[in-house]
C-alpha cells in the first residue's frame, strides 16, 4: 500500500519512507509512525511523517 493517503497512516504503524536527503537516490528508510505532519488528506508525493527515532521523511509504503 502506497502512503499517499493520509488515512491509511496512523501512530505506531510500521512503514518505509524517503528522507530529504534520500530523494534523488530513493532509498528507503524503515521505521514506526509517531507522528503525522502533512494536514491535508492526500499528497501525490507521500504523508509526511516523524519516526520514533525522531527522522522525518515521506511514507512511500505501508509494512504490513
């Protein structure tokens, strides 16, 4: 499941995202949800997102 919906996000969920820094490369960064940080319910580029860890990046898949 891709995470451009903000409704398929929740605290606690285990995802894969792209950091800043990751962009031009893709390479995925995997963690839990804290907290969500995009408002608006959808964006074509991913959720924006903070880990537990404390890094921020965009959510490009949902671990199920």
């Amino acid at each position: 499941m891709n995470g451009q919906s903000r409704k398929d996000i929740a605290p606690g969920l285990e995802v894969h995202i792209v950091l800043k820094q990751d962009q031009r490369t893709g390479r995925l960064t995997r963690g839990v949800v804290k907290d969500i940080l995009t408002n608006s319910p959808s964006h074509p580029h991913g959720i924006k997102v903070r880990l537990t860890d404390g890094q921020v990046g965009r959510v490009k898949e949902i671990i199920k």
